[in-house]
C-alpha cells in the first residue's frame, strides 16, 4: 500500500489514495493506520470508488499536535473536510471505526453536505452528551477495577510502560480485543499497582487467522518508531471533546447510516444493551445493523469480507439512487 504526504493548512497527512470514483475515507482508531483498511481498500477500488485513508491525527506519518484539544471530534472533522477540499472531493461517504467513528459522524452533523453516508464500525452512534466529565467518570470507574480510560490520562505513564515494548503491546490488545477473547475480564484487576501490560492476557503465537507475522509487524514498526504518545492524544482529549460537542447534545444524524461490528466487541459491551437501541431512535436513515458472529473489535480485519461486502452494498444503494436523480 503506497501513500504520500499532503500538506493542508500547515498540517501534514498522510494518506493512501487510490481508485477513481466516488470517495470513501476511511479513519481508523487506536492502535491503527490508515493501513488497517487495508483489506477493503482493493475491493473498494475495484468496485469503482476512489478510497482515501489517512494515517489520523497523532498516528503514522501524519502531523502529531501537542494540544489535546487538537484531537477533539470537531477539530478533526474540520480537517477532514480541509483534506477533501486539497483532494478536491465534494462529497464523500466517511467510513469510521473506534475513534474514527465519532469523528465521521461529526464531520457528518458539522459539514452534511460534504457527507454523502457514513459507515460505523464498532462505536454505535450516541446523540446523548454525558451529564458528567468523562475523566471525573474515569476515575470513579478506576477506584472500582483497572480501566484503560483512566490509566491513559497521565501524560507519559502509558508511554514509558508501552513504547520500549510495542510490538508485545500491540499482540497482546490486537488478540484481547478481538473475537478470540473476552476483553472485560481485565477488569478483575485493580488499577492500583497495575500498568496495561499486567492486566492483558497473553497473545497466542502469531498467525491468526485474521493477523500475519507481517502484518503485525507493520503496526509494530509504526509504532515503536512513533511511539503511542499521538494515538493517546486521543484519549486525553476526552475532556475537551465533551466541551467542544456539547452544541450536538441531542442531535439526530441525518445521513444514510450503516453500523457494522462484532458480535463480541467489547467496546458495544462497554457502552450497555440499550445503545443499539439509543442509536436506533438518532439515526432516521439508519440501512442497517450489523453484528458480525466470533469478531471482535477489529471487525474489518476481522471478518473483512463480510464487511467488504456490506459497504459494497451500502454504495451502491446509495450512488444507485443518485444515478437515478
């Protein structure tokens, strides 16, 4: 997968691009690239779109800012729509997974005519802004168990324990989180005394049946390289990201929608049984809900062909109609 470097506004991305067509941007999460489409970019390609996925905010070779508020879902949007503008795209449909998703959807209630569809995987929509700050909730939460939300808040407690050991790092989440295992049990741990390395399991031996040698190796080089400081940028912005949402209090998404995860992911365990529900009744032009058998968070590495062939699908209802207009 080749990329290259793009220069908007003084910010540096980097992006693949490729294919001709209508476009799909597709935005990855944390631990990701714009390399973890990489199974859906050919049969996007092939399927007669143009496919852009940045390495995001904090990750890759894109630009990594030191302010938090920098990686906020508005701040982000606006530069999506600024690499569209240097793409010369005028309408795209966004493809989001984990952070990527919040930030699609935003881009989606902030600039919706730039919006032609969005595609949710892992992160159900939430229009409902949380009546606390998340970090006060964190915190609360982490008196109770080990909580990933909570331990990455520090600046530098996470980088000095996962940097010197990113590839271990990455093995052990990419296979906590996916399909194989059930995620939540990290949290029989008390964050007292614990870094993230003590409480995720141990991987089995690579290949996986959806992760090669070579492909982990990729994240690890990236990474270590890197170091995780950008991607957890992330979650230090949750604060600022409350602030700055809180004009979408509420706000129903008004784009034609599809949602795609694992049946077994946690982060739609973490987020309760209503949320599908909640997501349900804020999205009008909701095409469909999907909860993908054995798959786990990393859904489009996961079961790619499965998911390759809902996107497909949801293109093409959707470019259908507007060649019929």
């Amino acid at each position: 997968m080749e990329t290259r470097r793009i220069d908007v506004d003084g910010f540096t991305w980097n992006i693949h691009d490729a294919g001709s067509g209508p476009a799909v941007v597709c935005c990855h999460g944390f631990p990701g690239l714009g390399y973890s489409y990489r199974h859906q970019i050919p049969p996007l390609v092939d399927g007669g779109y143009r496919v852009v996925a940045p390495d995001m905010p904090g990750c890759g070779h894109t630009d990594r800012p030191r302010a938090v508020e920098e990686y906020t879902d508005v701040a982000v949007a606006d530069r999506l729509v600024g690499l569209l503008d240097a793409l010369d795209i005028d309408e795209a449909v966004l493809v989001g997974h984990d952070f990527g998703a919040p930030a699609v959807w935003t881009t989606a209630l902030r600039h919706p005519e730039r919006v032609a569809g969005v595609v949710l995987l892992s992160v159900p929509y939430n229009a409902d802004r949380s009546p606390v700050r998340p970090s006060e909730a964190f915190a609360a939460m982490a008196r109770r168990h080990f909580l990933h939300l909570h331990y990455f808040q520090e600046v530098g407690v996470a980088e000095a324990e996962l940097d010197p050991r990113a590839g271990e790092f990455l093995r052990r989440l990419f296979f906590a989180l996916s399909g194989g295992y059930r995620y939540l049990d990290i949290w029989t741990h008390p964050s007292e005394g614990n870094g993230y390395l003590d409480v995720l399991p141990e991987a089995p031996d690579l290949p996986w049946r959806w992760l090669t040698e070579a492909e982990h190796a990729h994240y690890a080089d990236e990474f270590a390289r890197t170091g995780f400081g950008g991607g957890l940028s992330w979650y230090r912005a949750y604060d600022a990201n409350w602030s700055a949402s809180r004009d979408y209090d509420g706000v129903s998404l008004g784009v034609p929608t599809l949602f795609i995860a694992g049946a077994q992911d946690p982060v739609v365990a973490m987020m309760g049984s209503g949320a599908l529900d909640r997501m349900r009744q804020s999205v009008p032009d909701l095409r469909g809900v999907h909860l993908l058998e054995g798959a786990g968070h990393f859904v489009q590495m996961e079961r790619r062909y499965e998911v390759n062939k809902l996107i497909l699908g949801f293109l093409s209802t959707l470019y259908r109609r507007k060649r019929s207009e």
